[in-house]
C-alpha cells in the first residue's frame, strides 16, 4: 500500500491539479505524503521487531495476533492477495 500510495502521487498530481486546483491539490499531496510516510514508518518498526521473519503483512500479522486471537493472524493474507501463505 505505501508503494502505491507514493507511486499514485506523482501519476495523478497534474489531473488533481485541474480538478481541484493547485492549493488543494497540494493539500491531498501533503495528506497522500503523510499517510505513506506513517505506512513506511510502520512497516519499519514491524521488520525490527521481528528481524528472523522474511516480512509482509501477514507475517508480521500472524506474529502479532497469534497469542491472542490465531484466526486474525492470516486474514490480512486475503486483502494483500497472498494466499493465506505464512
């Protein structure tokens, strides 16, 4: 999500800007760059908890949830269209 996010930015800047015009079309600029730097940031301090882990959402995931409640483990699998593979 936060590759899209980034990559989104710099696809759709020139028809936001003529939909909505230059000073909001930064302010969802800014907003878009916020959100993926907080993604990133996430993910970050996800892979440096778990260094042994190969990565990925369902991953990192199942680690989270596993003690808890084991079924939420792989449900981000069906929305990052791994599979379920853990």
């Amino acid at each position: 999500m936060a590759m899209a996010v980034s990559g989104g930015l710099y696809v759709s800047f020139g028809a936001t800007v003529a939909v909505v015009g230059g000073l909001s079309a930064m302010g969802l600029w800014a907003l878009a760059a916020l959100i993926g730097w907080v993604q990133n940031s996430l993910f970050a301090e996800m892979a440096s908890i778990f260094p042994d882990k190969p990565g990925g959402v369902p991953i990192y995931a199942h680690e989270a949830w596993r003690e808890r409640f084991a079924p939420a483990g792989p449900s981000p699998a069906s929305v990052t269209g791994s599979g379920g593979r853990l």
